[in-house]
C-alpha cells in the first residue's frame, strides 16, 4: 500500500475506528454523571462552551499561520445553522432518552447510515446505478449492517462469558436513565428519531459548506461557540434550578472537560475531517460499529457478560460494513480510471471522488 493510498484510505478507517470507541467511553462517564443528578441541559451547554474556548487560541494561531479562505456572512450563517441543527440533535437524544431508555437510542441509531444513505442521494452526493455492482453492495451492506445493530440490541441469548470479577469501573444503580421503561416511550422514540434525522443533516450540511470553505478546524470553532449559545438558551429556560449549574469536582466535572475536549472539539473535527475526504455516507456507516465497541468495553470495563447475540450482531455489522467499504473502495477506483483517461471539467467531476481533490482541481484550473 503507497502513501497515498493509506492516507486516504487506511487513515480515516483507523481515525474514526478509534473516534467511536473515545465517544462510546465518553458517553459511559455522561451516564454516570447524569446518574449523580446533573442536567442534560447543563452538560451541553458546559461541553460546547469548553470547546469553544479550547478552540479559540487554536483557531487563532492556525489562521495565522495558514493561508486559509476568507469568511462571508453565508458561510457563517450556514455554521450557525450547523449549530442550531447539532445542538438541537444533542438535546433531543438527551431528553430521548429520559422518556424512553439507551436501548432505543442504540436501535434507532443504526438508522443514521440508511437515514444519511438517502439524504445523500436526494442531495446528489451519491451515485445510484440500478445494475452497478457498487451500488448493489452499498444498499445490501447498509441494510445488514442495520441489521446486525438491531440484533446487538434486542437479541441477548445465552453467555458466552460470564465476567466473575468485580467491574473495574461500576455505575451507580438508579430507577433514572438506565433502566426507563414509562408510558412515555413513544415520544421517547420520536424524539430519539428526530435526533438522528438531525444528525444526518448535520452530517449533510457540513458537506456544502466544507466545499464552499475547505477549513475544518475553524469551521468546528463557530460549530461549538454557535452550539454552545443555542445550549444556553436553552438550558437557562429548562433548567430553571440555579444550583444545577453549579458543578462539583467529581465525575460531572469529569464529564464535562473530556466530552468538550474529545468530543465536541476533537470528534467534531475528526467528523468534519473525514467527510471533507471521504463523503457523509463514508463517516456514517461507522454509527453500528459503537454498538460493537460498547458490548466489548461493557465485558472488559464493566463486568458485563458476553452473549450469543452480540457475538451474533457484531459479525453481522462487520460483513455489511465491509461490503459498503468494498463498494464504496471500489467505485472510488472505478471514477479515478475514468478520470486519468479523460480530464474533469466543472461539469463532469464525479460526485463520489475526494471533495478536498475536488476543491485543489478548481484552485489549480482558476490559476491557470
């Protein structure tokens, strides 16, 4: 494999692999602190203003020393959208998830590829071919890969592994978000649905600005200070207990730095990064893979036994996830052979190639 090949191909596997295993680890100390009494309302507001001001010196320096494109008031009114859309998703996950329980959100979230999948065909970002042997084995492997998170999520079976020793990290017991089972479970499902809705338009959205304004990291920075008022708003109107807003040092204060820091700063920018380079279809068939990630830290971190039914699933999410990879790989060498044999213009790029290879073809061609 040349360098070329592995900067565009292996890396971003490698990134966003690691990228959803930090963000099922951090949603494992959210839950923890939610357990302890903190409000929705105020981790997310708390997790995307410490981004912001991790993000602001960063930001500052990097358009220093970088020749980077000028903002316009439209592409900052599209990141204020982005704000609204990705806050508006977090909030309703959240409160998803107190109506209903993490079981649903798990299931529904296994929707994001098939929900992006079909964003992304309405918006033209993906080619459909009826008789296409990589169209064939995209559609296929989003619906097994669905499949199989379903299966991780409802389907249990007998233990394989029994954990005997004592969980090296225990989540203390409540009759809260864990185990929620209400009257109230439909709105939790719709709400969880709505979130993932939005969150497949963030994904979208972020798209048609990076081609507009191919600079990630300051695009993340308005993302997270946009997000962090929405939260405010927000938070200040539906938390109206102003001793919840006074944090403690324990695990909320813990919470809170490693979620603004890895996930709202960090895993933003992976995100941006990735869809930049690989396109959101790419970026969101990684979403049941989490799945997989939090069985396998629940056995070696929380004393969780391993089932037939996980065993099960994740072997599914693997074969369908391997068969969109595969479709997507080789469409992506497909469009490249037809580009060396005849050069792009404007009007016959392929939708499917690079969007950052995209954005230095037009730099190159308007210099010419």
């Amino acid at each position: 494999m040349d360098r070329r090949s592995c900067s565009k191909d292996l890396l971003p596997f490698v990134v966003l692999v690691a990228n959803e295993c930090s963000n099922t680890g951090l949603f494992t100390l959210f839950k923890a602190a939610t357990l302890q009494g903190m409000s929705n309302f105020v981790f997310v507001t708390y997790a995307y203003a410490l981004a912001t001001i991790v993000l602001l010196p960063v930001s500052f320096f990097y358009r220093r020393s970088r020749v980077v494109p000028p903002l316009s008031f439209s592409i900052l009114s599209k990141i204020a959208l982005l704000g609204v859309i990705g806050c508006s998703s977090q909030i309703l996950g959240y409160v998803g998830i107190s109506y209903s329980s993490p079981t649903l959100s798990s299931a529904i979230s296994n929707l994001i590829p098939a929900f992006t999948f079909m964003l992304a065909i309405i918006c033209r970002m993906e080619k459909i071919v009826v008789k296409s042997r990589t169209t064939l084995a995209k559609v296929m492997g989003s619906i097994i890969s669905i499949s199989g998170g379903l299966i991780v999520t409802f389907y249990k079976g007998p233990s394989i592994i029994i954990a005997d020793n004592s969980p090296s990290f225990q989540l203390p017991q409540s009759n809260g978000i864990l185990i929620s089972v209400d009257t109230s479970w439909v709105i939790g499902g719709l709400l969880l649905t709505a979130c993932n809705i939005l969150l497949t338009l963030w994904f979208i959205v972020q798209v048609e600005i990076l081609r507009e304004f191919p600079d990630e990291l300051t695009m993340v920075f308005f993302y997270n200070m946009c997000a962090a008022i929405v939260a405010a708003t927000v938070g200040l109107f539906a938390e109206r207990n102003t001793s919840a807003w006074k944090i403690r040092p324990d695990i909320s204060l813990i919470s809170i730095v490693c979620t603004g820091i890895f996930n709202k700063f960090l895993s933003s920018l992976i995100y941006a990064w990735a869809i930049h380079l690989k396109g959101p279809v790419y970026v969101a068939m990684f979403k049941p893979i989490s799945i997989v990630i939090a069985v396998a830290m629940g056995v070696m971190f929380l004393g969780d036994n391993l089932h037939v039914g996980s065993i099960i699933g994740a072997t599914i999410i693997s074969i369908g996830f391997y068969t969109v990879m595969w479709g997507k790989a080789t469409e992506e060498k497909e469009e490249e052979n037809v580009g060396n044999q005849e050069s792009p213009t404007a009007e016959n790029v392929p939708l499917l190639r690079s969007y950052k290879t995209v954005n230095s073809e037009k730099k190159i061609h308007g210099s010419v």
